[in-house]
C-alpha cells in the first residue's frame, strides 16, 4: 500500500529505510522524499516508525554519557588554577 502517494513511496520502503537506521520522518523524508511535497503522509510515517527503539538514538544517548574512570565513577574535571 503507497504510504506517499507524491512519490509513489510505500509501507515496505518506509519500513526498509526505517531497518537500515532512519528514525524519524525527516530521516525517512532524506532517504525517499516521502512527506516533502504535499505533506499529508507524516503522521502515517510517524504512525509507522512509533516509539521504538532507534538503533541511531541509542548510540547518541551513549555518546552523550560522561566518561567514567576505571571504577566506573565519573572522572574529575580538572580545577581551574
């Protein structure tokens, strides 16, 4: 069934761009078009992607953890002299 009738994109695309790590609709808007001209299919592709785990999100949430020092503690900022 086309999920974007513009573009003639459909579920099975969304859902393989979604496999291959698009998270969001301007993700799959990058990937496909889907939801750039008319508009009136990102709340189905929102619909579709729901809030699931996103492989991409969680590597950034890593990312954006301190560092930890061996103990696993937080290391210390060094002091300003």
């Amino acid at each position: 069934m086309y999920v974007c009738s513009c573009f003639g994109i459909t579920e099975q695309q969304v859902k393989d761009h979604a496999a291959a790590g698009a998270c969001t609709p301007r993700q799959i808007a990058s990937a496909s078009k889907a939801g750039t001209d008319c508009g009136g299919c990102v709340r189905t592709i929102q619909a579709m992607l729901g809030r699931g785990g996103c492989p991409r999100r969680e590597l950034l949430d890593r990312k954006q953890t301190p560092a930890t020092g061996a103990e696993g503690l937080p290391e210390a900022l060094p002091e300003a002299a």
